[in-house]
C-alpha cells in the first residue's frame, strides 16, 4: 500500500543517519611496575677520601725495586759472562753448557727460571755459576755442582739478595741427590765439601 512518504521525491526525504555502532571499552588497569632493588655503589677508594682502604705504603714501589735489582743482577752477569739465555724456564729447574767452535770461539748458554725471586734467582744464578767456575774443572761431577751452588750463594749475598731457608732447602737436596747419583755410577771417595750433604735435609 502507497503512502505519502513513497510519492515524495527522494530528493525532498529528510536524510537518515546510519547508526555508528562503539564498543564499551574498559579502561585499562594501571600497569604494576615492580619496585627494584636500589644497590647502593660501594664508594672508590681514592687517595686522601675519608673511608679508603689504607695501603701499606711503599709496597708497590718495594715489589718494582726488588725487580729491578733481579734484571740488574741478571743483565750484569750475563753480560759479564757473556751468556745468551736460550729460553726462560717455567720450572725451577735450568742447565747450562757451552758450545766450542773450530776457530777457538765458545758460545755460552742457560736455561732457568727468570730471576722473580729469592728462589728463582738462586737457580739462575746456580746455572750463571757453572759456567763461572768453568765446566770439567771439579771432578766428580758433584762437587762441580757444589762450587756452582757455592757460587749462587755467594753471587746472592755480593748483591745484597735475601738467601731464604727454601734456597738453602733446595741446595742441600740438589747436592744430596748428585751424591746419589754419583754413588750409583761408583763413586769411591766423597769429597769433604760434600760431606755435610749426604744425609737428607732435615727441617
């Protein structure tokens, strides 16, 4: 069935909005920030600050003087003896020899711990000593290793370096191990510079 609203024109029909659906949206939930842990920095020691740790003084430049008297001692000698290191040891341990050319000539050698301390610098010097005292000049060979001991010693007072208890430890059971040696190979008649070293250390 006609109405009136169907004989007008569209043109003189009142506009219609079309209706704009919004979603309810719900507010959101204030995010929850956890509280951290506030670590407070533990202050620098710094020189003349209230609260630095108080370091002994002197103690670095004691150490770098003390290294520097042990190259002095090494330079010194080796140049004195003309000795070439062939390779600095990790061990406490070392060797020494020469090597004797045609023309008369001779190039002299060690291995040994680089001189660090009381007892590295005592093997450095024992090995300095062999070639000092000269090789093949003591028979057995275990009094060669005697004077070579003898010398480092020697050598450590000269210089001023402190001889500890382990340096003398490691002399006696050097020697007491060559005296050792010697006997298995037939040795007859113990020098009396060895005499002291045949029983084991004790202490």
């Amino acid at each position: 069935m006609l109405t009136l609203w169907d004989l007008l024109p569209k043109a003189f029909r009142p506009r219609q909005e079309t209706p704009v659906v919004t979603r309810a949206v719900a507010p959101a939930a204030p995010r929850r920030i956890k509280p951290r842990a506030i670590v407070a920095a533990a202050p620098v020691a710094t020189p003349g600050r209230p609260g630095a740790s108080a370091a002994r003084p002197g103690r670095e430049k004691k150490s770098d003087s003390m290294q520097d008297r042990y190259n002095a001692v090494a330079r010194d000698l080796l140049a004195q003896y003309g000795i070439k290191v062939r390779r600095w040891r990790t061990s406490m341990s070392g060797v020494a020899w020469e090597v004797r050319y045609r023309d008369g000539s001779r190039a002299r050698f060690i291995e040994s711990p680089r001189p660090k301390g009381p007892m590295s610098v005592a093997v450095f010097l024992h090995e300095i000593g062999h070639h000092a005292i000269g090789f093949n000049v003591y028979r057995p060979r275990c009094l060669e290793e005697y004077h070579a001991w003898a010398w480092a010693l020697a050598a450590m007072e000269r210089y001023g370096l402190n001889i500890t208890n382990s340096v003398r430890r490691r002399m006696h059971r050097s020697l007491h191990y060559a005296i050792g040696k010697a006997s298995r190979r037939g040795l007859q008649k113990l020098p009396p510079e060895l005499a002291p070293y045949r029983a084991p250390w004790v202490g």
